[in-house]
C-alpha cells in the first residue's frame, strides 16, 4: 500500500494477524510503502502443523519475503510479540534494516526470564476460538481507554491461531539475543503507551538502554496499543522518524 521506502509491519500475538493495524496505520502510505503480511502459522497464511524454525523463522520468513518483493534496506514497524522477531532480524541481517519502529515493546535482551508468565498474558494451549475468547477477555487491560465498540471492529477481521499461539510462547523460555547484541546498528524509535500495563516503559527504557543511539517517546494516553489509542500522535512520531535525512 503505498509509495516511498518500504515499512513491514510485523504483528504480535503470537498467533493474531496483521489486520489489527488496520485503518490506524494506513495516512503512513502517503509517504511510505506499507508491506503488511500475516506471519507463518497465522491469520490467512499458511499453517503448516507443525510449526518449525522458532522465532528465528519467523525472522527468516521476514527475509524471504523481502526477497521476493525486490527490496533493498527496508524500515519494520513490530508490535508487541513481533518486537522479538524484529530483533531477531535487525541482529542476523543488519545490512538490510535501514531503521525499527518497536512500540508494545518487551526488553527483548531480558530473555529468558519468563516475562509474559509473570504477568499472566500467556494463553494456554488453545484451538482458534479458546485462543479468541481469551484474547477478548484481557483486551480490557490492553487499552488505557476501553472501547468496546473498537475492539469489536478488530474482532470482526482478526483470525486467531491457537497453533501459533502455543508455538510462539513455548519459543519464549530459551529466546536470547545477549550475545549478538552489539550487531543492532539500526537506527530505532521506541515508542511506548504510558499506561501499557502489558509491557510497561520501564522495560521500553532498558530496552533503549541496551541498542545504541534508540529513542524512547511516550504517549501518555495509550496503553497496549498507542496506535490505536493515539493514532495522530503516533503516525507524527513514525513519519518524523522515518523522514529522509534532509527532511528530519
């Protein structure tokens, strides 16, 4: 969607889709690409049983894709659990990641260290729909403004993956990047919801702390999902980040 240099989007989850960013992303096609795709295992991609390849996969599904669409340096945009994809990817192919947009970020060089256990936002093993009845029941402490009505309009689109879902989190208890740390050289904006009870700013701030030159911007009045929450705020921080060199 879109003209300009390439932005991926990655979704979170695991085993949610790309639909969730959408209409809240898309004023960024006026000045970008927008390249949005539904992970392996998810939404309306393929669901090969069983899953193999681990977040680090996922990474390389990410370069495939790249690849085929004849991409050089590409900008990504990760949310939430597609945070520790796009680490995994700006640490094994630096040279193809111009800059990363993290928001719902988790401190990904804090791995393992059973983040999501402790804060009781990992699903059990769960079919597609045991996985959607989860999903809606914490979306309240997602949001620092519930609204119902809008979490609606994203149930209506989203489709869920248990199988994912039961991949990803049995990934989460061996993921570690602390060795190949020093290969992140992209430039990176972290942008965090103030009242993100999922991944707080605390964890956003370390995260910063550990990637050379990373900014941390906060929108006070966002919780889980800054995009949808604060979308105006939002895209002014994406564009202004992205933006030429001439142009910032």
């Amino acid at each position: 969607m879109g003209r300009g240099a390439p932005l991926y989007f990655l979704h979170g989850g695991p085993g949610l889709d790309h639909s969730y960013f959408r209409p809240f992303v898309e004023p960024l096609a006026d000045g970008l690409e927008l390249v949005f795709y539904d992970q392996l295992g998810c939404g309306r991609s393929a669901r090969p049983d069983p899953l193999l390849g681990g977040i680090e996969g996922w990474a390389e599904e990410l370069e495939a894709l790249r690849r085929e669409l004849g991409h050089g340096r590409i900008s990504l945009l990760a949310h939430s659990f597609g945070v520790l994809i796009a680490a995994t990817y700006a640490l094994t192919y630096p040279e193809h990641l111009e800059a990363a947009v993290l928001t719902g970020a988790p401190s990904v060089f804090d791995f393992p260290g059973g983040f999501a256990q402790r804060r009781g936002i990992v699903a059990p093993a769960l079919d597609d729909e045991g996985l959607r009845a989860f999903v809606r029941s914490k979306l309240p402490s997602f949001f620092h403004r519930y609204d119902p009505a809008v979490v609606e309009r994203l149930d209506a689109r989203l489709r869920y993956s248990g199988r994912a879902n039961a991949y990803g989190t049995a990934c989460l208890p061996t993921f570690n990047l602390r060795a190949r740390r020093d290969r992140w050289v992209a430039r990176t904006l972290i942008i965090a919801g103030g009242r993100d009870a999922i991944t707080p700013t605390a964890g956003a701030q370390r995260l910063a702390r550990s990637i050379d030159g990373a900014r941390v911007a906060t929108l006070d009045q966002s919780g889980h999902f800054p995009f949808i929450e604060e979308p105006e705020a939002f895209l002014e921080l994406v564009r202004a980040y992205l933006a030429p060199p001439h142009d910032r």
